[in-house]
C-alpha cells in the first residue's frame, strides 16, 4: 500500500510492502505488542468479512480448469539469473488438484462484486491506523483518500499513488475496463483474491502448486515452454528492449493483454508467465528457502505480522529479461497483502477432494 503524509507543505509518498526487483531486504526486525495487535485486528477482520461472504452455489467443479496429477519436484533456482530468495534449490511435493487455465477476467470479478456487493481494498477509505503502526507517524496527518498504485516508470519511483485508481479503473479515475472483460482483473489485493476465491468454491494455488505447474508438472526447465528464451514472444506478454523506456513490442502489446492471447504451457495454462503476476496463498520469506520455512508444509494465511507479505508468481508485462525476468519458473516476488497493482492478478486452484 502506498499512502501520503501531508506535513507543512511537503508530500511524501511512502510504499509499504511492495515488491520490487531490486536488491532483497534483510528480513524485518521484531516489533512491538501494539503493532502486532494492530496488524492482527486489521488482518483478521478482512478474514472474517470473506469467511461471511455466499458462497456461489452453481459453480461446476472443473469447468475452464486443468487437473494436474500431483509429484515430487525440485523447486528453486538453478539458472545464472537466480535470485538469492530461489535458493537452495531443494525438492517440495504437491497433492492432486485443478488450477485455472487464465487467471480471473473482468468479467468473472464483475460477476463476483454483483453477486455479493464486496467492496474491493483500493475502493476503501485507507486504514488510518494501520498505516501509523507501520510507519510509525501520526494517523490524523494520513490521507484515506481511495486510491492504488499505477506504474509511472519513473526508475526514482516506479510507481504514483492515484486517486480513484481500482479494478474498474486500473490508471485512475480517468481510465476504464468497459469492452475488456476478457482482460485479467488487476488493482486487486491478496484480500480481494481470497474474497473472490471463497465465493467461488475455490481458492488460491500455493506457490509449490505454481511452481510445479509452471515447470509442466516438475521439469527442469528455465521457462514454462522450455530454455529457449527466444520463443517468449510466442508464449508470454513482456518487455522487449530496454527497461522502461523503449518497448519495442515484438508480442504485439504495450501493456496488459487479454487472457488466453499467447500460447499455453504444455499443459495448457495460460499466462503461467507473463502478462501479470499472480497472487498465491503463501506469505513470503526472503531466506524462507534456505530456513526450510515451506518445506512440505506451506505457510498459508496465518503470518499476521504487521510487516506480513504475500508471495506473488509468474512475472507481468513489465517484466523484462535483462531486468528481472520475473517469468521464469523460479521468479519469487511479493508485495503486502492490501495492496493493488495495475500488472498483478490472481488465478483459482481447487482440491480435488473437494
């Protein structure tokens, strides 16, 4: 979440949480009684507001998913451009379960936010009080304007706080999904995903589930189609040239697409790379790999820290090879659970005992 702090006549943009491909943090130092009480009330309410949501009662097991027969599989970096949170390599396994072939569309949210009357994350007034517990500043002098964050490539600071920017609007008041309900839902948070998830029967893969996937079921590979990164334009939405300045659009987009127009992974999923980062369940660790803090047992929904993140996958639209190259199989971000992006998404998992 990025929020302003109005002090004198000077305005500063702070961002919380957000990911970025720049050089890993140290993880975050302890912090007080008051503040993780703070991030436990703000946390939990969300949780209970989506646990008292409906339930879709029609929704068809299966439909426009893949069922993926579960394995044991080495999960982690193994390429030059590895980042030090891919590391070490070490071998994760995963249950039989279905997983999304695109990630979830305007037109499926639209649905969702009719049915229930949910109120996304960057269509509410900024919680004031959070926002002090974090920072550590004063909560009268917060501005709770509704707004998100849009990308503005300045490289000072990728990204601009704009009022009035959500999921009908992605870059501000002024912009609109109307006639793309096949384009994926973005400016939504981790809590929006989980809400729309329980709606619909289902919920979010973790990141072994999408690692897996990503990789065809577990193979060595470096990207989801295979090693030859000469064949991306055929298969993921990214920038081509230089980062951010020249996008030389050889994938024939400027930004976001609409699903299901590159070709998909073997197994036949969609936008498993690329186009925009996807949400998973589990919270995110920058040395969790080397701590064995997922091994075989995910970290789901239950890190409440104040400072707590959610592990996001699959790179977006600007991501970019000599940059980040975030659409690698490998690629771990994050960003905090409240907040939205104009090139972050989600798509569903379901088990398949359920």
């Amino acid at each position: 979440m990025c929020f302003k702090i109005i002090k004198a006549s000077l305005t500063i943009c702070i961002v919380v949480g957000l990911f970025s491909c720049n050089k890993l943090k140290k993880p975050q130092s302890k912090i007080s009684n008051n503040e993780q009480i703070t991030a436990v009330s703000f946390h939990q309410n969300y949780m209970n507001e989506i646990e008292k949501l409906p339930i879709k009662l029609d929704t068809i097991a299966g439909k426009n998913m893949v069922l993926v027969s579960g394995g044991s599989f080495l999960m982690g970096g193994t390429s030059e451009q590895a980042r030090p949170d891919e590391l070490p390599a070490h071998r994760e396994t995963v249950a039989d379960f279905y997983i999304d072939i695109a990630e979830v569309t305007n037109a499926q949210f639209k649905a969702f936010v009719e049915a229930t009357g949910y109120v996304t994350t960057a269509e509410r007034p900024i919680n004031a009080d959070f926002i002090a517990a974090i920072s550590g500043v004063n909560s009268k002098t917060v501005d709770i304007d509704p707004a998100a964050l849009v990308f503005n490539g300045d490289p000072q600071m990728w990204w601009s706080m704009v009022k009035g920017a959500n999921w009908k609007h992605p870059k501000g008041p002024k912009s609109s999904i109307e006639g793309k309900d096949e384009y994926p839902v973005v400016q939504v948070s981790w809590y929006d995903a989980m809400a729309y998830c329980h709606w619909i029967g289902k919920r979010l893969p973790t990141e072994e589930e999408f690692e897996y996937v990503a990789r065809n079921k577990g193979k060595q590979i470096k990207y989801n189609w295979g090693d030859d990164f000469e064949k991306a334009v055929e298969y993921v939405n990214f920038h081509q040239g230089s980062f951010p300045s020249q996008n030389l659009k050889e994938d024939n987009f400027d930004g976001l697409a609409p699903v299901k127009s590159f070709k998909s992974n073997p197994l036949g999923l969609y936008d498993i790379g690329g186009n925009v980062w996807e949400w998973t369940l589990n919270s995110y660790f920058s040395d969790g790999y080397a701590r064995k803090l997922n091994f075989e047992k995910p970290i789901l929904a239950n890190d409440q820290s104040i400072h707590q993140k959610k592990v996001i996958r699959g790179g977006s639209f600007l991501c970019n090879e000599s940059y980040c190259s975030g659409y690698r199989v490998a690629a771990r971000m994050n960003s905090s659970p409240d907040t939205g992006l104009e090139h972050l998404g989600f798509r569903c998992v379901k088990d398949v005992a359920n």
